[in-house]
C-alpha cells in the first residue's frame, strides 16, 4: 500500500497551480490527495467569514474521511497543515511546510496591510491579474479574495511558542533562501524545537517549491524516506 500525501496549496493558488512538480515527482511512489481548498479552484465550497478555522475544520475532516497521511503545506495550505497537525496529531504522519512562518513579524505588518489595500482594488489597480484570478476560480474570486486576505492579514493564525516547543510530530520547514524573514522563521522553529528539521533552499522566495522544484522534491523525498526507515526500524 502506498503512502498518502495531502497537497495544500497557497493563497488564491490551486492544487494543480502550486503542486504541479510535486505531483508529478510523487505520483509513482505515494497516494497523492491535491486539494482545492475552499474558494479556490475547484472547489465547490465557498468562502466563509471565518475562513481559517472554517477550512481547518473542513480539512480534518478529509483526513478523517480519506485517512492518515503526510501534508505538504505552501503558505496559507502550510499554516492550515500544523495547525491540522496540533488538532489531531493522529491523522498526520508528518509535514513539510514552506513559504511559511508561525507568525507575522512586526516589520511585515505595514506590507500586509498596503497589500490588502491594493487586492481590495485589484480590478482598479491591475486589471490583468483581476482577469486571471477570475479565470483560475471564476467569480468567486472576489469573495475569497476579501476573506482569505483579510484574515492573513489582521487574524493570522499563529503558532504559539510553547506549541511549537512541545510539538512532536516529525516536521520539515523548507523555506527559500531570498526572503529573511522566511529564514528567521525556519531558524525560530528550530530554536524553540530541534527536533523539527529546516532546509534554507538557495535562490528560492516564497514559492520554493515551485521555483527549485528539483531540489526542494528531494528533499521532501529523503524527509519521509527516513521517516519510513525508522519507523520500520523501531517496529522490529
């Protein structure tokens, strides 16, 4: 039997948008689960007000529904993979997050903030960008767009220190190498736990799963291939 892998997505991305590589790579030796989360793509779930927890709830229940695997998270699909993990640790064998931090540094805030601004007025301030949204997840775009966003941005789903220090499920932060707080995030995590592994991949941003597909695939892929070694060792 093949082992599971569950693909989350980030912000306005989809399944087959963000983890195109990943699939691709993966797809002859794992389960592969490539989720459109709700809003996005596909999916026939709409955005909901409280879009966070409202999605974390509907992604334990496909883990419920589908069964235990490991979780690739990117960005917003990253944060909903540990905090899937905190919630119930049973249904998760392992994740691997990128393009993520447990929380929002001070000297982000004001970026996230003009951000919002600027998408709130997306079809004013880049129609060509307002034409793909729509193309990629129709209409819905505009709702999911306010909510997501507005959530990233003034409701960010931290992780707290003590959390992050108890947490026992193996985990694996590999974020790119260009942006520093991206850096400091995963130097943080390891600091406050040493038992979760980080991986800094050069030249890469936010997206380094899609921009240095070849290394960050192999990396994921020794990840969870010794996982299965020690499990198999402790189990004889």
């Amino acid at each position: 039997m093949l082992d599971r892998i569950y693909m989350l997505h980030g912000f306005m991305g989809t399944g087959d948008l963000h983890f195109k590589k990943q699939v691709e790579f993966f797809k002859d030796h794992m389960e592969i689960v490539n989720l459109d989360l709700p809003g996005h793509g596909l999916s026939e779930i709409e955005a909901s007000s409280h879009y966070f927890e409202n999605t974390l709830e509907w992604l334990i229940e496909q883990l419920k529904l589908t069964g235990a695997g490991y979780i690739i998270g990117l960005s917003l699909g990253a944060s909903l993979a540990i905090h899937a993990a905190l919630k119930e640790p049973n249904l998760v064998k392992g994740i691997i997050l990128t393009g993520y931090t447990p929380f929002i540094p001070e000297d982000l805030k004001d970026i996230m903030e003009y951000q919002y601004k600027y998408f709130m007025n997306i079809e004013e301030n880049d129609r060509k960008t307002a034409i793909y949204l729509e193309g990629v997840h129709g209409e819905k775009y505009k709702d999911t767009l306010k909510k997501v966003l507005y959530v990233m941005t003034y409701e960010y789903p931290t992780v707290a220190e003590e959390s992050i220090s108890s947490f026992k499920l193996p985990t694996l932060v590999l974020n790119g190498s260009n942006d520093l707080h991206e850096i400091n995030a995963a130097l943080f995590m390891k600091s406050k736990n040493p038992e979760i592994k980080i991986g800094l991949i050069p030249g890469a941003g936010h997206t380094a799963n899609i921009e240095k597909p070849h290394i960050f695939n192999h990396i994921v892929k020794d990840f969870i291939n010794d996982l299965k070694e020690n499990k198999s060792n402790e189990d004889s």
